[in-house]
C-alpha cells in the first residue's frame, strides 16, 4: 500500500516519497510528514538477527514506498558499505552502566552519515523515477557536521551540484578543515558571517522564494536540501533505534517486549523526532530524553510550552546544538495538535513573526513522553572526565551533554531503566574540547596536533577523516554576510 507525505502547513500538498526528497521542503514552507506510520511488522526477536543492512531495508520498504526492492536494497548496499570502519556500522557500547550507540563510524565521523550516506543514492533513484530532467542543487545550511557529510555523499554525483552555508568561527576546526578540504567539481563552501540560526533561516527563505526557483528553472535546475528537513533524512535515522534495541536484545540487557529509555544531544530536532517516530512504529521507548546545552530553547519548551527562541546566542564547547531555530519541531507540532495544518500554520507563523509560540495544555500534555534538561559547559567538562577516569573511554561534547542529562534525570528519578545514548561524534572532532577535560595541561598545538595527543593519552582509534585532513590543502574560501547568501548561489552556478 502506498504511503503519501503531505506538507505540516497544507493537508492538500500530498506527494509521494521519492517526490518529497527530491523537493526537501514543501512548497508552502513546511515540511513533508508520512500519512500515517506504519507499525514495525518484524518481532523484536527477528529483529535482533538481522544486519544493520537487512534491518534498513525493513524499515525503508514501509516509508518509501515508490521505491522497488531492488532499488532500496542496491541504495543500502551502496551506502552502508567499506566507508564505515566497522560491520556493525553502530555498534553498541557499555560503558559506565549505560549503553552507548556510536553513530560516527562513517566517512565523517559523525552521525550525520548515517543518513547522508543514503541520501543521494535516494534522490539520483528519485530523479529518474520521476523524469526529472533538470540538475538538482542541494542547499543546506549545517551546525558543523552535516555540511561534511553531505559533501561527502553528494561530491561528483551526476546530475547534482551542493552549495553548503556555514557559520564562519561557530564550528571546530576539524570541523571547518573538514568542509575546505571537500573535493569535488560540484561542491562549493560558503562561510557567513552570522550563526547557525542565520544560515538556516537564510537558506529556507530562498527556498521560498519563487522568483528564484524561477531562475534556476530557466537553466535547468531546481533545489533540493540534505538537512534534516528533507524527509530523506529523516527516514533512514529511525533505523538506527531499532538496530539499537535489537544490540540491547543480543546483550542480555532487556527482554524482547522490555521498555527502555533513549537520549538524544538535540539542537534542530531531527535526531530526537527519528527516535519519537520509532516509538510510533512500535518501539518499547518508555521516555525520550532531550538533552540541550545552555542554548536550552527546547528544553524550556518542554518545561513551558512557550516556544521563545528570543534569547542570548550561545557558542559552545557542542557547536552542533548551538541552535535556537529546531526546524524539525515543526513536524511534531503537526502531531500533537493533531495533524491540524492551520494550527500549525499560525504558530509557525507566531515564530517568525514574533519570535515565540505558546502551544495549548491538551497539546503540551501529549509531550509526557519527553523529558528535557540542559547541561552547562562545565558540567559537559566534568562528564567527559569523569567516563574517561571510570572506564578510559572518551566522549565527545554532544554525546557528553546527553549523558549528563540522563545522569542528573537518573538521579532525580531513581528510574534504572536501560538508556541508550546516541553518541553523535567522534572526540577527535572536539579534540581541544575533550582534552581540555581529561588532560587540561597537553592543550599545545592546533586542534589536529591535539588529534594526536588525544590519541596518546586515550589510544581510541582517529578516524580517517581526521587523519587525512592535515595533509589536503584548502580549496574554498568563500566568506558572505547573510544578505549576500542568494547571490552568491547564483553567482557559483552563473545565473
């Protein structure tokens, strides 16, 4: 049976879902959300045997529906392949007396391949299944990780190009090297001087804006996105909950049918709303934990049901959470008011003209399954450390963040439940960060000379991203103020 996605702000936008990737954002400014989601059809004691790619393919065939078997499996096989240096692709890790799922085995050492390393065999898939003649133009605005990965999964793919936004000295520097050292004839790099908020909101609005699509279709070309607002992104992050309870199965941690809890680093709400649609689909999750850092605008959200993103700006030791814009919360506004489209319509709507929106209390009571804290630079200082002297194994700043949070909900609580924390990054992104808690007196050197350090004193694996990186050159240096973003997109593709 077809499953059709249908935009949060106009239930009469319906498309298919190889026609919602390609278009990443629906025409009317919202996002694109499946018609229903189907229940998981395996036992969770079937589910425990299988692959992590035998267990994607599962879970896709439910929410993409237009896509043939043999185009998801060839998609899968493609993306979760050598570029990940392990089998496991996540594995599952306990350390401490929690579980934690190590996303960052792929080409960019962070979460953000999981799904980006799909993505584009999804949307070259999408593009032939609908005729589309045009070249795609991915637009994307990225917190220090996503840019990467896309650029990494886009770079040289026929028929495609990728203008990636990010903000310039709000990233690390493994991050930002990462991104200017990117290969490929249809990759460009823009630095802005802003934040991350600035460079999403920069690139939603040209989205929006008809006059330029125009543009780009008297040249042959139309935008898409690799954000987590493109529902192709979305999509394949719910695998990895599932794969996750499956881990805790073959580890003797739960029981098949058995609760547990699952804790997310959460700036722009996709990585937590892919663990809330698995709970949907009928995964055993008792509570999902929100964990923030001082840029804590969900986490107040959750307390208050004021959504207020008009507040101080933080830059942080966890520069991927430094966000006060959570686009992907817009899908779970659509569900609890009840899939009402002008309900959500008018808030989103209260946002960007006010700054803030109050959801009801009947809305706000279907938000029990969330727990939200924050965690303060400090304390993010003293997780780090305090897991390396227990058990020598390192963590990085987000995934440090969320562990705090589970610790202090633990604490208040007494509830022991299995946790699984999704660890979104490898430390050696975050090197000055994570050494300036374990070993405050190596901090000489630049950040790829702290690489090597971290390596010394915790004798985790680097990624190869990281250890390839000191020796490329730089290859984009492009620098905009936000108001110049739309004409430098048309200046790179001559327009």
């Amino acid at each position: 049976m077809e499953l059709t996605y249908k935009s949060t702000r106009d239930g009469s936008i319906r498309v298919t879902s190889s026609q919602a990737i390609l278009q990443g954002l629906a025409p009317d400014g919202g996002l694109f959300v499946p018609e229903r989601l189907p229940a998981f059809p395996l036992s969770f004691e079937e589910m425990a045997q299988k692959s992590y790619q035998e267990l994607a393919f599962e879970l896709m065939r439910l929410l993409l529906t237009d896509f043939t078997e043999e185009e998801l499996r060839d998609a899968i096989q493609k993306a979760y392949d050598e570029k990940f240096d392990t089998a496991l692709i996540a594995p599952l890790v306990k350390k401490d007396g929690v579980y934690y799922l190590e996303l960052y085995h792929g080409a960019t050492a962070a979460f953000k391949d999981m799904a980006l390393s799909i993505l584009p065999h999804l949307m070259t898939i999408a593009a032939k299944k609908n005729q589309i003649q045009d070249e795609i133009v991915i637009l994307t605005a990225t917190s220090g990780d996503t840019g990467k990965a896309a650029m990494a999964g886009f770079a040289d793919v026929p028929g495609t190009k990728i203008i990636v936004f990010y903000p310039k000295g709000g990233v690390s520097m493994i991050q930002e090297k990462q991104m200017l050292t990117q290969r490929g004839a249809n990759v460009h790099v823009v630095g802005i001087r802003g934040n991350f908020d600035d460079a999403q909101t920069g690139v939603k609005k040209i989205f929006g804006d008809a006059g330029v699509r125009e543009k780009l279709a008297s040249c042959g070309l139309r935008f898409s996105s690799a954000n987590s607002i493109n529902i192709g992104r979305l999509v394949p992050q719910i695998v990895y909950y599932f794969y996750a309870y499956g881990q805790l199965i073959r580890q003797n941690a739960v029981k098949a049918g058995d609760p547990f809890h699952i804790t997310v680093p959460t700036g722009n709400f996709g990585n937590i709303l892919a663990a809330y649609y698995a709970r949907e689909m009928g995964l055993p999750v008792e509570k999902l934990l929100c964990a923030s850092n001082e840029n804590k605008v969900l986490v107040d959200f959750f307390s208050s049901g004021l959504y207020d993103r008009k507040r101080e700006f933080i830059l942080t030791s966890s520069p991927s959470m430094d966000i006060l814009i959570s686009s992907n919360l817009e899908r779970l506004i659509y569900k609890i008011a009840g899939e009402d489209c002008e309900v959500t319509r008018a808030l989103m709507a209260d946002l960007q003209s006010k700054g803030e929106y109050q959801i009801t209390p009947e809305m706000k009571r279907k938000l029990d399954v969330f727990y939200g804290n924050f965690a303060s630079q400090e304390e993010t200082k003293e997780e780090i450390a305090a897991l390396f002297r227990k058990e020598g194994y390192v963590i990085d700043t987000h995934t440090a963040v969320a562990s705090r949070v589970y610790r202090t909900y633990r604490e208040k609580t007494g509830d022991h439940l299995p946790v699984v924390i999704a660890s979104t990054a490898s430390p050696y992104k975050f090197a000055r960060a994570v050494l300036s808690a374990i070993a405050p007196d190596r901090l000489s050197g630049n950040d790829l000379d702290l690489c090597r350090t971290l390596f010394e004193i915790s004798g985790q694996k680097v990624p190869r991203t990281v250890e390839e990186i000191s020796s490329l050159p730089n290859l984009h240096d492009t620098v905009v103020d936000v108001p110049e973003m739309e004409g430098e997109i048309l200046r790179w593709l001559g327009i």
